[in-house]
C-alpha cells in the first residue's frame, strides 16, 4: 500500500477510535437532557469524563489496550477538552453579564416611587404647577374611603384609581341591578346580581393595577365604623340615606377626619367639606335632623337625570385630588349646588352651628 494511503488509513482508525468519547459526551448532553438531568449533572458528568481520558494517557503506559482504545494523544484530548471549559466559562460570563445588565437602573425613575409607567401615567398632573411630583407622590400615599358604590361611588371610583390614589377603600352592601346601569358607570350588563364593591374593585384594578383597592362588601353600621374610618386619611361619602350620613358624619368629627359629602335627587346635586376638626361646619351643623319620610325622597322615587351623578361625582374626586395635594381652595364652609335643568352652578357660604349635637359648632 502506498505510505499515502497508509496515512489516510491510520487516520480513519484514529478517528474512530475518537468517536466513542464524542458519542459519549453526546449521550451525556442530549440524553441527559431527555432524562431531565439538570446542566449541573450533565457537567458532573462532562468532567468525569474527561479525567478518564486524561488520567488513560497520564497514568497508563503508552500501547497499552486502553489509550489505544481512546485514540489521539494527551495533548489532543487536554486540548479539546480545556476548549469546552472555556466555552462554558463564556456562556456563564454572558450570563452574569446579562443578569448584571437587567438588575442595574435604567432609568433615574426607579429610584423614585414611580415606574416609567406610572410617570407617563401621571404626566398631566406631574407637569401642573399646584400639584407636581410632590403632589403625585402625595396622592400615591394617600388612603381614601369611598361610602357607596352607586350613582356618586361610580365616577368617585374611577376618578381616584385614574389620579393614582394609592389606597382605595369602598364600603357598599347592594348589589348591582339591572335598573342601576342608567347612571353607575362603572358596573355593566355583566355585574347584574355581582356586590358592587366587587364589581367596582374588577374595574379600577383594570383602569389602573398599580393601585390597592380594598373592597368592604357590608352596611357601614356603629360597630365598624371607628375600626373602618380610623385607616383612612379622607372620606367620600356619597350613600342614598340620611342614617349612613350621619353615622359617618359622627365617626368622622369624633376623629378629626375630613369628609367630602355628595348628595342628588332628580336634576340637582350638591357637594361641600365637612371637617369641624380644621374649622369647617359638619354635616349636622348644615341639616340638624333627617328630613320626614317623603319630603326627601330617593333617586328610586324621585328619579334622578343619568348624567348628573357623574357631574357631582367628579366635583368631589376633583376636591379629593385638592384635598389631598393642597391644590386650590377647597369647598370648607362652603356647599356648591348645580342644577342640570338650568345649567346653573352657584355656592353658598356655611357655618358652625352654634350648639351641634355632633361637633358642638361655635362654641369648640
């Protein structure tokens, strides 16, 4: 046989002899992973063998069945093998570098308390002189009660998770009825026969998840009140009868806590600021006992414009955002009353009365 061909034959028979080790390390990689062996494994094992190969040729004479068996030579199997330990050792630098790279700030935003989101969110706000980031970031730690879920609860609702409120309790026991949806916007066809406060909670979470919502599916009653009211920082009231009126009228004078009250009946609403605490009239202070069956009928009885809790609504979410930020002059002593018949806005001045059964007007 010509000395060529010798030499092409001798290294066919080298590399067959190689190839076992290679089928080897593909069983270890491919099978390990149809075996589900973890990579840790599978490199356990990558590791083993090579110091089989390695420790053949460095402890075994040479000719012997053994490295003969194996093919190649030391050089060439130390070679490939401290090849495959630096491509790992790549593959993990990327990775490190990778992790390194999503962990570290990409933005001065993350330090802060808002995400990118929530500063894109919130950027009308943000760019208002009365409210700004300090006003944003006040609002985002502010914890608001809303009594009701109804006609006035709705857009309140909406209106504070849109604003960024962080914390927004609703208390409501009813549950949604196909004769609500005319004026409540915010349930639909969907919620007939769902607790408001659950169907209240679906939507703002959906209009914005940053926010916390704790939903109270209950009647406000005296035996919670207190417990209830202490948490917040502000009320909206904005039930349909006068005994949850003045109950939260009572907790909240008896706690220093400012309530934003909302009424409407037909084509009419009214919003003021009680807040006997800073100097304000309470709610008994302005209407010292409950009107007699039938003279104030509810907006079942009475019938009430659908539009026009959304206009009362979104006065008090807008005195909230004020409250809250101190922005503006708020309605303290002061009852703004909107007829929709006429499209007439007018505002009224209010005082302590002197003697309140509730807050003791004039003379505190």
């Amino acid at each position: 046989m010509a000395p060529r061909a010798v030499k092409v034959a001798s290294g066919l028979r080298g590399a067959a002899k190689m190839s076992w080790v290679l089928l080897t390390l593909a069983l270890i990689w491919l099978g390990g992973a149809y075996l589900r062996f973890t990579r840790s494994q599978r490199w356990y094992l990558t590791g083993l063998l090579a110091a089989v190969v390695l420790l053949s040729f460095a402890v075994l004479p040479a000719g012997n069945p053994i490295t003969a068996g194996l093919g190649g030579n030391f050089t060439i199997w130390a070679v490939f093998f401290v090849a495959i330990g630096l491509a790992a050792l790549y593959g993990r630098g990327l990775v490190w570098l990778k992790s390194r790279v999503s962990d570290a700030p990409t933005s001065d935003a993350d330090d802060g308390p808002f995400t990118d989101t929530e500063l894109d969110r919130y950027a009308r706000h943000i760019v208002l002189r009365e409210i700004g980031g300090p006003g944003q970031v006040a609002l985002k730690n502010a914890k608001v009660l809303v009594v009701g879920a109804g006609g006035l609860g709705s857009p309140v609702l909406l209106y504070l998770a849109a604003a960024g409120v962080g914390t927004i309790g609703v208390i409501d026991d009813d549950v949604v009825d196909n004769s609500n949806l005319q004026r409540q916007v915010i349930h639909r066809d969907a919620d007939i026969g769902v607790p408001k406060v659950f169907s209240a909670e679906a939507a703002m979470r959906a209009q914005n998840p940053a926010i916390e919502v704790r939903p109270y599916h209950r009647r406000l009653t005296d035996d919670v009140a207190d417990e209830l009211l202490s948490e917040y920082d502000l009320i909206l009231e904005g039930s349909d009868n006068f005994e949850t009126r003045y109950l939260v009228n009572s907790v909240a004078t008896k706690l220093g806590k400012p309530v934003i009250g909302g009424a409407l009946s037909q084509w009419e609403g009214q919003v003021s600021t009680f807040d006997p605490a800073r100097g304000a009239p309470c709610y008994q202070c302005i209407f010292p006992k409950a009107p007699a069956p039938g003279l104030a009928p509810s907006c079942s009885e009475a019938g009430v414009v659908g539009p026009l809790p959304a206009i009362i609504g979104g006065i008090m979410a807008t005195e909230a955002v004020k409250e809250i930020t101190g922005a503006g002059e708020g309605l303290r002593g002061r009852m703004l009353i909107y007829d929709a018949m006429y499209a007439e806005t007018r505002v009224i001045k209010t005082k302590r009365r002197e003697g309140c059964e509730c807050c003791g007007g004039a003379s505190l």
